[in-house]
C-alpha cells in the first residue's frame, strides 16, 4: 500500500473519530413550573383574594434560579397588604428560602419586604429581609444566605458607640462559589449621624473590613468602608473614608486577601489638595486579582489618574502627555474595560490650553499604554481636535471603537468605527455610496464583539437627497464586512427606497440573530445568519402560522440556540431556532410535558444557563403566567451512537474508489 493510501485511511478515521453536530433535544422529564411556593398573608379570611405572581430576580451560571413570590391584596383592615416569600430553584423543585415572622412583619400593614441579591454557581442565594419597629417604620434588614437545605443569618454587628443606634440595614454586594459574601452595613442614628461597615462572611465567620486608624474615624466616633468586588479567589477590593474632624477628606482604596490588606492609588503631592484631600477608588477587578482605579488630582475638580495593579506593582495608565494634560496640570481619563487576562482600555480627555480639545481612546497591554484610533487628517479637525473612543475589548487584545470624521474646518460628520488588532486599524461598516451621505458622512454602529474578533453592527442608510434611508446590518469576519439582513420586495418602502435591518446578538461561533422591517405589512421580520455557511434563515413557522406579525430575537447560546417571540396578532409566543431544526415554538419543542401541564402557551424565554436549563413565563388554561425551567441539551453525547459525519463518509467513498481502481490495474498489469 503506497504512501497516499495511508494518508487517505488515516483522514478517514480521523474523521470517523469526531462526533457530528447533533440537533438540540428537550430532556423529558426536566419541565418544572418555577417559583410557585408558599406565600403567608397571615389572614385567614382576607377581604379580597390574594394575587399572587413570581419573579425570577437572580439567575447561576449553572441550573440555579432564584426570585420572589409576591402576594397582593386587602387585608379585615382595609388596607392594601403585599407579602412575599424568597424561593431557590435547583434539582427540579423551588424551595422557599429566607427569614420571616416577627419583627420582619410591618405591625400595622402585615407586610412584608424579602429580596434576593446575589447566586452563585453552587445555588448558594444572599438576600435581606426587611425589619419593623412596632409604628410601622423600617428599623432595618436582617442579611442571610441560604440554598435548597436551609438559610443562615448573616450576624449583626455592633458599632460600637454610645449614640442610640435607629436602625442597621446590611446590603449585600456579592458571592463567589465558595460562598464568601461581601456587603455593607448602613448604621443610622437618632442624631442624624451615618456609619457604614464593609464585611465579609466566611466560612460562618463575619469578618468586618475597612482600613483602621485616626485618618479612617470621625471624631464622633463614625466611620465608613465599603466592598466592592470579591473574586474567586476570595480577594475582596473596597475603599474607606478618610476624615479631618468630622469632615469627610477623601478615600482610600484597598484589597483584602488572605488576612492582609494592601492599599492602592496615589497619595504623593500631585494627588493631594491644599486641604490635605486624598481620593482613591477601585473601579474594576477581575479574576487574578488585577485591579484598576483612579486617585483624584490635588488640582482642578474631577481630575484623576488611573492606575493598574498587577502582581503586587501599581501603574499609571491612560494617556497623560501634554496633549492629554491642561495647562494647569489638570487630566481625566475614564476606564471602564478590564480583561481576564488584564488588558484594559478606556479614554483620555484632550487639551489645547485650558480649553478640552476631544478625547482620545487607549490600550493597556502588557505594561505598556497604546493610543488607538485614528489620527489622520480625515479624523482631524482644523483646531488640531479628535475624538475617539473604545467600546469593547476581548481577551487577545483586539479592541473596537470609532473615531469622529471631520470636514470643512471644525463640522462633525459622523465616525468611522474601526477594529484595532496587532498594532492595525481595520476599518469598520459599509461605506460604499448607499451608506454615505451627500456631504461624505457616514455612521456605523457595533454591538457585538467576540474572541474570535467577529463584529456585529449595522450602518446608516441616505437617499440620494441626504434623507435618512434606514440601516443596514453587517458582520465583520476574517477582513471580510458582509451585509445581512432581508432587502428585497416587501422589506423595501415603495415611496422612498428605505430598508432597515440591524443585529440583535451574535455567539462566539460567529452566529448573527437580527431582524428586518417588512414595509408591507408594517411588521419586523427575525432572521438567523450562519457565518460559516454564509445563509440566512428568515422566521417561518409551519402552515397555519402567519409570519407577517412583529417576530424578534432575544438571545441566542454559543451553541447556536436561538429564541424570540412571535406576536400572532392575538398574543405572543416564544420560538426557538436552530440551524439543525429550523423554526419551531417553544411549547412544540417541550412536547408531552408542556401539554400535560395544561399550559396554553409559552409566552416568553428569558434565558439559557451554560448548562442548558432554559427559563421563561408560561401561560395556563385560565391565563395566568407560570414560570418554568426545562432543560435542553445537543443530541450527541457519550451515552448516545455517534454517526459519521459527512466529511468522514466523503473520504472514505473516495478511499474506496482509489482502492478498486488500484486493485483493478494490478490485474491489468
């Protein structure tokens, strides 16, 4: 067997080896109405019968979803009494969670005030439960963690001084998975003084943050810190007020990890005002512990620096030479991007003088500080002005922004939106003549960016006139822009030529979700646009449907499943799409299960977690709306025969083909 034989069999079973993408499955079985526990309205025999409704509030990563049940109705007093119940969902079931009875019962309305705040990945919920004195006014909340099995009160803590205390309200601020919580604690006194305690909760533990000393304390005895940020790592970033007296004089930023706090920002000179004013503040963290924040200029008003934190060294960032310096020292600069790998971005206000001259956009990679966007004349004003900005970064580096056009000396005419990669702008949008104004300008927008650095955006139409002629819709994708979207017949206005399309999601897979407006029948048409065959899939349900209603996109996975709402001209319904299936409705898709749960309809899918728990609202028989979770998953698994897939049975019909020609011209040899 000679060498392109081996390498043909090689291919083959190489190809065999990888599983074919396999279309979306409902997992039976997995239809649960969600939310639906027990409310108490403490009445017996109420006035009025009590409506009740769910709500989803905070949704995990995972298979977990958590929300309030809320009652209303008139209680024997004749007053309006809303109560309502914290619930969990997880494992197929909703268990009612929180803290209830006593004094977290207003006295007078029989009300009562419970909230979720936070979930992680493990299903474990944070939340508060609102307390009563006996008149009727809030004292305050009760702080409280919790999952299917139970929930734990987050302790109150004491502050410590003799000023009588009115009330305590703890607010929690977020969770990791491994179920440390940060909040902060508002202490409000009889006297009009206000204190406010940063915490953490650990390990059953509440730990109370925030930098101590003299410079930290009123001479009232008040303080304050708050937390901000806490990452997987348990890393916990915050600030804490400074004071002179009982005067506030500033902050100071700081990250808690390990039992250790480190201080962060600038307190030199340049950062301090004649009063001794010092303001530091964390604006981002991420996941390895870097930070960006900001130190207030001891000159002007509102002037800043910002500055990176990266393995345990502080740096400025942005871009603060003379031409993003005023005269008087003063800069400002906005940062509003953090990566996980630490790449950060934002803008640097632009000077001529003492007078703002535009803004430029910059790159924070690698310890270096890069300004990006466009600096040619086009770009330029006459007055030496530009403006660019940055709206998304991925995690390679590659960023996307927009820089303003100018002409005919200081006149704006709209932005070129670009893509900076490698030290390379690519221009974004469709700029031939449909997409330009008579006066040469033109406006693209960008919504969506992905790790693959595929764009997704849509750009503004004019009529030969210079009238506003609608959008378009395009993807940028490996240097090619391709417009999307459904132009012909009826989505093209008769009177004046407008069309308009635009994107409404795109996965990391590259798939666009959008709509275009139908002129016909004065209706928004759906569409799904697959980059790596380059066809468009327009809304279309089975006969029976009628398409011409409004139909939109609300979200689509990574794993190109997509869903919306359909309006029948009587009432909505939620559809899905994928590229295997096509169109179908949500309760089509559910099957038995849907109509064994005497559901009419499903009215709307509100999301999908990464491990396919789908969630929505449901309307029953007597049209009311139930919510529910159902799970969904790719047909192809490891319990499941994986089939060949084309590219394999290709080879191998070619492998076979080689090998009886082979064999036949040994014979003839």
């Amino acid at each position: 067997m000679n060498i392109q034989l081996c390498i043909l069999i090689t291919l083959a079973f190489i190809f065999l080896a990888l599983p074919a993408k396999g279309a979306f499955i409902y997992v039976e079985d997995s239809l649960n109405e969600v939310g639906k526990v027990e409310v108490d309205t403490g009445e017996t025999e109420p006035n009025l019968p009590f409506i009740k409704y769910s709500f989803i509030e905070q949704v995990a990563k995972t298979s977990y979803i958590t929300g309030t049940r809320t009652a209303f109705g008139e209680n024997q007093s004749n007053q309006v009494q809303v109560n309502v119940s914290a619930w969990v969902y997880s494992n197929g079931s909703s268990t009612r969670i929180g803290v209830y009875g006593d004094e977290h019962i207003n006295p007078i309305s029989g009300s009562n005030e419970i909230y979720t705040l936070a979930i992680n990945s493990n299903g474990l919920v944070a939340g508060g439960s609102n307390r009563w004195h006996p008149d009727g006014s809030m004292s305050g909340a009760t702080a409280w963690v919790a999952d299917e099995h139970g929930t734990t009160l987050i302790p109150r803590q004491s502050i410590g001084l003799d000023i009588p205390l009115d009330s305590d309200f703890p607010f929690v601020t977020d969770i990791n998975n491994s179920g440390h919580v940060i909040g902060n604690t508002s202490y409000l006194f009889s006297n009009g003084s206000v204190s406010n305690q940063a915490w953490l909760f650990k390990d059953g533990t509440l730990h109370i943050l925030g930098l101590s000393g003299p410079e930290y304390a009123a001479l009232d005895g008040t303080s304050t810190s708050r937390s901000t940020f806490i990452n997987e790592n348990g890393q916990v970033a915050g600030n804490t007020h400074r004071y002179v007296g009982n005067d506030f004089n500033g902050t100071h930023a700081w990250i808690f990890n390990n039992g250790q706090y480190t201080q962060l920002g600038y307190t030199d000179a340049e950062h301090t005002d004649e009063n001794g004013f010092q303001y530091s503040t964390i604006l981002s963290q991420n996941e390895n512990g870097d930070v960006v924040g900001q130190s207030y200029l001891g000159v002007g008003s509102g002037g800043n620096t910002l500055w990176s934190h990266q393995d345990d060294e502080t740096i400025k960032i942005g871009l603060f030479d003379s031409d993003h310096t005023r005269s008087d020292g003063f800069r400002r600069g906005f940062s509003y991007i953090l990566t996980e790998s630490g790449i950060s971005g934002g803008n640097s206000t632009r000077y001529n003088g003492m007078d703002e001259n535009g803004s430029s956009a910059w790159l924070f990679k690698d310890g270096i500080t890069i300004n990006i966007g466009l600096l040619d004349d086009y770009h330029t004003s006459s007055k030496n002005r530009r403006r660019s900005s940055v709206q998304f970064i991925n995690e390679a580096g590659q960023a996307v922004g927009d820089s303003a056009i100018y002409r005919q000396g200081d006149a704006y005419l709209g932005s070129t939106l670009w893509l900076y990669s490698e030290g390379e702008h690519v221009l974004l949008g469709l700029k031939d003549e449909e997409h330009t104004h008579i006066n040469g300008e033109s406006f693209s927008s960008a919504y969506f960016f992905n790790e693959a650095g595929q764009v997704a955006g849509d750009s503004a139409r004019y009529s030969s006139d210079g009238d506003s002629a609608g959008y378009s819709a395009w993807q940028y994708s490996e240097g090619v822009t391709t417009k999307i979207g459904i132009y012909d017949g009826e989505y093209t206005r008769d009177s004046d030529g407008r069309q308009n399309s635009s994107v409404l999601g795109q996965n990391e897979a590259g798939q666009v979700i959008g709509y275009s407006t139908n002129y016909s029948s004065n209706s928004d048409t759906a569409w799904f646009y697959d980059n790596t065959t380059m066809l468009l899939y327009t809304f279309d349900l089975d006969a029976g449907y009628d398409t011409s209603f409004n139909s939109y996109f609300y979200g689509i996975t990574n794993d190109g499943f997509a869903y919306g709402i359909y309006n029948d001209g009587d009432f909505e319904q939620a559809f899905g799409f994928t590229v295997e299936l096509g169109y179908f409705l949500i309760s089509d898709f559910l099957g038995d299960d849907f109509q064994e749960m005497g559901w009419t309809s499903v009215k709307a899918i509100q999301g999908i977690t990464e491990d396919g728990l789908m969630y929505g609202i449901a309307i029953t028989d007597d049209a009311k709306r139930a919510l529910f979770a159902a799970s969904i998953r790719e047909s192809r698994s490891s319990s499941q025969v994986v089939e060949p897939s084309t590219i394999s049975i290709f080879i191998l019909s070619i492998l076979f083909t080689y090998q009886f020609r082979y064999f036949k011209s040994k014979r003839t040899c």
